[in-house]
C-alpha cells in the first residue's frame, strides 16, 4: 500500500546525495541506524555504521554520499513498500514504513560487485511530514567483502560443525 508516509521515505532513498531535499524530507533530530548499533570492527570498514541518534539529515545524506564515494551504484530497486500506523491512539501522528528491495553496488577500490538485498524501516510524522527515524538494513558480510582483494575469511561457528569459509 503507497501511503504519503511510504512517499516520502522513497523519495528519500532516491535522492539521498541531494542535501537540499534530504533537509525537507528529514527532521532535524531524526535519528539513522545503518547497519547495526554499535560495531567497532565494521566501522573501520563502512565507517557510517551505527546508531546516529538525534543526528538529523546531514548525518543521512552524508551516509550516501560516503557510501557513493566506495561504490559505483549500478542498481537500487525498491520492491515493496508498506505504511500505516501502529497504534489505535489517533493522537499518534506516526506513520511507520517499511521498504524492501535490491542494490548492486561496485566497489571502487577492486571493481567487485556485490549485490544484496535491502530492508528499510522508518518512522515519519505526518504532521510534519518528516522522517524522524530510519533503519537501514543490508547483507553487510557481503558488502564489506566487495574491498576484500586476497586471502579468505575463516568463521569457527561451533566446535562441532567446524569450519566455514568465504
């Protein structure tokens, strides 16, 4: 279901490099979690990743910009997206959306693909019609492996099951 809500949020996602509708679209404490919480190890590689509490829309387009700085984006296709209120209380002016899709970015460090699939969960207030939160979730082992140019990566799962490697 396309909602004004979903709108907005997809608008964003399209045009996340241009500050000036990134300023519209966002509320100036919106806080942006891209990827995870807290994880120092893959901050040292996509050094966006995080929680960004009450950071507002610089923090949102600058995640983009950086992310357009490692990677040439040859594909961002948005496959569904829903919105609608989670409460029954009319005096909740949140509308919450939740967008899923693909991305085939190349990194330019290498010039490896990687492509994965997508999911955005967002909060906009309808009074304002502003986003004022946004999560942004992808397959982040793969995008990280898009800069890895030699040798392989070996994860101990249990003791028992032994050994994977990429």
């Amino acid at each position: 279901m396309t909602t004004r809500a979903t709108n907005i949020v997809s608008k964003l996602l399209a045009n996340s490099t241009n500050l000036e509708l990134v300023k519209e679209l966002v509320a100036e404490d919106a806080t942006y979690i891209s990827l995870n919480y807290n994880n120092p190890e893959l901050k040292g590689i996509e050094p966006w990743c995080g929680n960004h509490n009450q950071a507002g829309p610089a923090t949102i387009h600058q995640t983009f910009v950086d992310v357009s700085r490692y990677w040439t984006i040859e594909k961002f296709d948005i496959h569904a997206s829903f919105g609608g209120s989670n409460t029954a209380d009319v005096s909740d002016r949140t509308e919450h959306v939740a967008i899923f899709g693909r991305f085939v970015y190349r990194s330019k460090s290498i010039g490896k693909l990687t492509d994965s699939p997508f999911a955005v969960w967002a909060k906009v207030d309808m009074a304002e019609g502003k986003l004022t939160y946004m999560q942004f979730m992808e397959d982040t082992p793969r995008s990280a492996n898009s800069f890895r140019s030699r040798g392989g990566l070996s994860i101990r799962v249990t003791r028992r099951v032994g050994r994977s490697s990429w």
